[in-house]
C-alpha cells in the first residue's frame, strides 16, 4: 500500500463542500420547470462547473437565456473552436457513458466518487488495489488512482464491503487540480504561454470604468519582432454576468504590447485596460485570454468583481 505518511487525509469540511457542490447549487428556484435541454445539460455539465458558473445559472430567468448559457459554456472549453468538432465535449460526453457504465453503485455512475473523479480528470495512469487487512475495520478493497502530470493521487475505499467506493485520501494538490479542470482541461500553452496553468488577476476601476487584466510577466513568451524588440499578441474574450442573472454582455478586443528587454525585466505583470462600465453589484467576468489566429495557446479565469452601489 502507498505510504500514507506523504499523503493529506481528505480535510471533511473541504471535501464534503467540494461533494455538496451539485447539490447545493444544483436546484435552482423551480428547478422542476426546467425545460427538457436545460435539464438533460445539467444533469452532468454540473459536475464541472465552477462555483461561479453554477452561480449564474442558478440566476437564469428562462430556456432562451440557458440555451444561450449552454453554447457558451461548451465554446469557453473547446480547445480549437475553428474547428466543427469540440474535442472537449466530446470527451466529456465519453467520459460520462463510461462512468455510467463502469461505476454502478446504487446511484448513476457520474454520481459516484469515482465516476465523477473519472470525469474531472479522465483515465488514471496507474491503478493500484489492496484487498482488506486483517484487523482493520474496512471490509472492503482500498485502490489508489495516480495521475502523474497533475502530481495528484486519489484513495477510495469500499469500507462496508458492498461496492461502493468513497474518497478517504488523496495526495497532491487536489483542489487545484478541480479548479483547472472545471474551466476547460484542454487548455493550453505553446506559441504564447510559457506555462499550461497559472493565475492571473481581473480588477475594477471604477472612477475609469475599466477593466485591468494583470498576467505575471514571466508567464507570456514574447517574440522578437522586426525592429529587434519583444512584442507579445494577445486576443481577449470577456463575457460579463449581472448578478441578478439578466442582460449577459461579451466583447472581444486583440491587444499587443512592445517592451525593449530592461522593460520587460523590470515588469512583474503586463496589465490590460478595457473600457467597460459595469452595473452596481455583483457581476461575474468570465475571461479567456488565447493567441491570435494561426498560433496556439488559451488560459481562463471567472472573477465576482463588486461595485459599490
């Protein structure tokens, strides 16, 4: 068996919140009204959404406006949205036809801890399985999935002996992990990004009315342009949720910035105003920065941004 001296045992208030999600958000006011595409969607889609996203949802006053939710909820994930397919809702619909199949307990398979682990982070890279151990109270198997890129591991235990697994352990950083996933695990990093997942920051100002992208300096690969000095492309996505759950906005806007070397050195972040004027309250900005047309590499990041009424 691993060593559980190097794994986390799963902190129970942590983990039962990140369990709860679906249901605590999961059945908006008149949920039983849903029309029957926004059902069928949120059965599963809901095992990935982010806590914000679930937030807007929930707001939503009618079918036309989670229709529109719902095709842009799967673009924001599509890896190549020039293309016909979405590889990535492809894969998430795979992935729930073999949790479906393979995790029965009961419950349907996306419902249970490994199918929807299975969902979130795919096909582990190695299985390990221990029968029970003599004068331990589990009466059941105990099987670790690894995943070796995200450096995570995940226990489940059958501790009654009927079948059905809980998460009792997992190693590495679980929560971000979950976090990435939720917002489109095909992202990626190559011709723009010097890393596949890093955090930036979306502020408000509101004596400007302008939206500040601020993205760590040492996270964007510049190019050498052809006066010799570094120049990055960048095209930005914003959509934009009123917290009452009407009247969604997005706009998208390339942006370039040229920096001699010393200029870049002495940058922490390359910050990005956008003139926009947000209503009193809450409101949700969902952010995807990607490369321009012909190159590779998106990042994505959800903000609540508070203004003052």
């Amino acid at each position: 068996m691993p060593n559980r001296g190097s794994r986390g045992a799963v902190p129970a208030l942590a983990f039962l919140a990140f369990l709860a999600v679906p249901a605590a958000f999961g059945a908006p006011a008149g949920a039983e009204k849903l029309d029957p595409e926004s059902a069928k969607f949120f059965q599963t889609a809901r095992l990935i959404m982010s806590k914000e996203e679930l937030k807007i949802w929930n707001r939503l006053p009618d079918a036309p406006s989670r229709r529109e939710f719902i095709d842009d909820f799967w673009l924001k994930r599509d890896p190549d949205p020039d293309t016909p397919l979405n590889e990535y809702k492809r894969e998430f619909d795979a992935r729930v036809e073999y949790a479906a199949k393979r995790f029965k307990e009961g419950i349907p398979g996306y419902n249970t801890d490994r199918g929807r682990i299975y969902i979130f982070m795919g096909p582990p890279d190695k299985v390990e399985e221990f029968p029970p151990q003599p004068g331990l109270p589990v009466r059941g198997f105990v099987v670790w999935w690894s995943y070796y890129d995200d450096r995570m591991a995940v226990e489940f235990t059958d501790e009654k002996g009927n079948g059905q697994y809980k998460i009792t352990q997992y190693a590495g950083d679980f929560f971000g992990a979950m976090d990435i996933v939720k917002l489109g695990r095909n992202i990626r990093a190559d011709d723009v990004f010097s890393r596949k997942f890093f955090k930036f920051e979306t502020v408000y100002d509101r004596a400007a009315r302008e939206l500040e992208v601020r993205i760590p300096a040492k996270s964007l690969m510049f190019r050498e342009n052809d006066e010799g000095r570094l120049q990055i492309d960048l095209v930005f996505v914003f959509y934009i949720y009123p917290d009452e759950g009407q009247g969604k906005e997005s706009f998208r806007e390339a942006r370039s910035v040229v920096l001699t070397d010393a200029e870049l050195e002495a940058r922490k972040t390359v910050d990005f105003r956008f003139a926009r004027g947000l209503k009193p309250g809450t409101s949700y900005v969902d952010v995807i920065v990607q490369a321009p047309e012909g190159m590779k590499g998106k990042i994505r990041q959800i903000f609540a941004v508070k203004v003052a009424k």
